[in-house]
C-alpha cells in the first residue's frame, strides 16, 4: 500500500480510515442534517420546512452518503 500524503487541505477522514469517530468535511456536512433515503421524503420535508421557516428549503442528493439532505439555498449547499 503506497503512503498517502496527508495535507492540511484534504484531512484524512477517520471515518473511512478506521471507521471512528470523524469530523472532516465530508462526515460533518452529513451529520449535522438530517438523512432522507427516500428522495420523495426530502421533498416533503423541504416544503414542509419551507413553509415553517418561510425561505426557500430545497432537497438535494448529498455527493458524500447516499442519501438526500435539505438545506436553504441562499447559504449554498
Ligand atoms: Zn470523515
Ligand atoms: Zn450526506
């Protein structure tokens, strides 16, 4: 196995490395929201959330788990 170089740009990710506990981009973007494994679910939630909030909440697929987060679409997702 060649040695991976590790930068401060691109922090290794405990989670893949050794299946602990990790905070990195990746894992801490899909922690901290809600996980919908039903795209239809996400949908429903993000309208139900945008009534409640009164902004615009979208459903997206996430590019790191498999599943669906939402999020508001003025702070990017
Ligand atoms: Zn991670
Ligand atoms: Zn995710």
């Amino acid at each position: 196995m060649p040695r991976q170089r590790i930068t401060l740009k691109q922090p290794i990710c405990w989670s893949e490395y050794s299946n602990s506990y990790c905070l990195c981009d990746k894992c801490w973007s899909c922690k901290r929201k809600t996980k919908y494994d039903n795209p239809l679910l996400a949908l429903q939630s993000a309208r139900l959330a945008s009534f409640r909030a009164k902004e615009l909440i979208k459903d997206y697929k996430c590019r790191y788990c498999d599943g669906y987060h939402i999020g508001r679409v003025h702070r990017g997702i």
